[in-house]
C-alpha cells in the first residue's frame, strides 16, 4: 500500500487518492496501476478521481452499515476524459473495463458527480457489477447488453491512430509483416474482442505468443495486442534460426582471423616507421667493422656520430 504523495504512474500520483476527509494517503499500486492501463486504453487525456481512500471516520462511511473498498485503498471513483478533454460516458468505461477485466468491482455511482463517473475496485473475493444509480442489490452479467452498448461505440474510444506498435525489420527478432489492408489488432485473441486499431499494411511487429482460436493463429504483439493469421495475412518470419547461427559463427570467426592480421600488419609497420626513424635521425653514419683506430677529418658545420 502506498501512504505518502507519489507519482505511481505517468497520469497518477497517490495524493489524488487521498481520504477526502482527512487527508490520509492509503491506496493500492495494483489500483492506480490498473487505472493506468484502463486510460491508456481509452488515450485519455486526463482523469479525475472523485473519491479514493475514505477512511472509516469519512462521512460516507460512517453512513455505511459495511465499511467498503474504499477503505481498505482497493476502489477509486473517477471520471475519465478522452483525447479531446471530452468526458467518457460510464457505460463505455464500465464495458471496455469489463473486457479488460482489471477490476472485480465495477459500477455506475449512485449521486454521481457526472455522466462518467464509476466505482472500480480490485477487491480480493467475489465480484460487483453494479448499477447504483437503481440501489445496491441490482447486478448485471454483461454490460454491453445492460447497457445497450455495441463493441463499436467502446471503439470510437480505443481505436488509436498511433503508430507506437510497428517496429523496424530485424532478423534478431520473432516478427510478422502485415500482407493485407484492413487487418485489425485486438486486445484479445478473438474476433468477438475489441478492435485496437487497424494493422498496417507492409509493416514489421514483433511478436511474443501465439494462441490457435477460431480457426485462426493469433500473434501477440503487445499486452492486450494481437493480430490473426489465417495463412494469408501475414508473413511469419521467425528469429534467426540454428543453421544461420552457424553461419554467423563462422563469419564471426573470418572477422576474429583478420582482426588478428591487421594488428601483424600494424607491428610490422611500427617497426619499418621505426627503422625509418633510425634511418633519418643520423645526418652521417658510420659503422665500424674492426677494432682499430680510424680518423676523420671534418668540414664545417658537419656532425660524426658514434654508437
Ligand atoms: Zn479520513
Ligand atoms: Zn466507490
């Protein structure tokens, strides 16, 4: 649990969480995590969090026969704002929730501050799907059809024009390339799932997993990414494989074998710029091949020099 003012995540900092009341900080990472990963789903812009940490003296608990989520730092209510600053309505977020399955509790508010506030939490058992704008005994099993929301008004939301997922081509890698136009990436490996945005067409993705469905191959390309083949979409190129491995190996090697001449040819040379230095620094040179006396006579300016 996290009990003093931090940034948690690139949109939240615990102190949005504290208990409205007092003005303790006590909330879960798992939570405002969670709460990340659902906006970035959604590319908001901001959120807004009505209430986190209440703690038991907070006047809605007192009200409260059972003390909630809220108090054990598992629940947040909050409002989420797309690109355009818009807010979202609840319902889109419940449902795209929902899919993402992030949080045990979801609801509506009862007395909500808006059209887009819900209650999420990470409770530790069971599950809540509420709508407590009704009462607190209502619960529903699907929130599309609750809701009367399609998967394509959730995606009006989550669609992203983004190119953060396409990758350069590299042989090092698991990578796929897009064959076909159109071809959607997923946040699951269905075709009854979300559509993220389209795939695009000649593009490299790397992928970590693969999962047989639908009479499909999906490929993972990222967390709650995936991307279908049905033999035609998509050209598999695995990582480099063993046979090639050798070969590299053996280039490898070619490399290591003329490093190693280079550097003969580097002394070689140190020693001819040596010889030449030797050669150059003497004017006149005069080796004496027998013990004896020898005599020279000099002119002006010149310079004898013996070893
Ligand atoms: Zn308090
Ligand atoms: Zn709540």
């Amino acid at each position: 649990m996290i009990t003093e003012a931090k940034q948690v995540t690139k949109n939240f900092n615990s102190s949005e969480f504290a208990c409205k009341h007092c003005g303790n900080i006590y909330i879960s990472e798992a939570l405002i995590k969670n709460l990340q990963t659902l906006g970035d789903h959604l590319h908001f812009s901001k959120a807004k969090v009505i209430s986190g940490y209440r703690c038991k003296n907070h006047p809605v608990e007192l009200q409260n026969k059972n003390t909630g989520q809220h108090t054990k730092g598992l629940a947040a209510d909050i409002e989420y704002y797309d690109k355009n600053g818009k807010l979202v309505p609840a319902k889109i977020v419940i449902c795209l929730a929902y899919d993402l399955n992030l949080f045990k509790g979801l609801a509506n508010v009862e007395n909500a501050s808006s059209e887009g506030e819900v209650h999420l939490d990470i409770r530790e058992s069971g599950s809540y799907r509420g709508d407590e704008t009704i009462d607190y005994k209502t619960h529903w099993t699907n929130p599309y059809s609750y809701y009367g929301v399609t998967k394509e008004d959730v995606e009006k939301y989550t669609k992203a024009t983004s190119k953060q997922l396409e990758v350069e081509k590299d042989i090092t890698k698991d990578q796929l390339k897009v064959l076909v136009n159109a071809l959607k990436i997923r946040i699951e490996p269905t075709t009854e799932s979300m559509v993220y945005k389209d795939a695009i067409k000649g593009a490299y993705y790397n992928y970590t997993e693969t999962v047989e469905n639908e009479n499909y191959t999906w490929y993972k390309i990222s967390d709650n990414k995936w991307i279908a083949n049905n033999g035609s979409y998509l050209e598999i190129i695995p990582k480099a494989q063993s046979t090639n491995e050798e070969e590299i190996q053996k280039l490898k090697g070619i490399i290591k074998q003329k490093d190693k001449e280079i550097k003969d040819y580097q002394n070689e040379i140190k020693d001819l710029d040596a010889q030449i230095k030797e050669l150059t620094s003497y004017k006149f040179k005069y080796t004496c091949e027998k013990d004896g006396k020898y005599l020279k006579t000099l002119k002006k300016g010149e310079t004898l020099l013996i070893k």
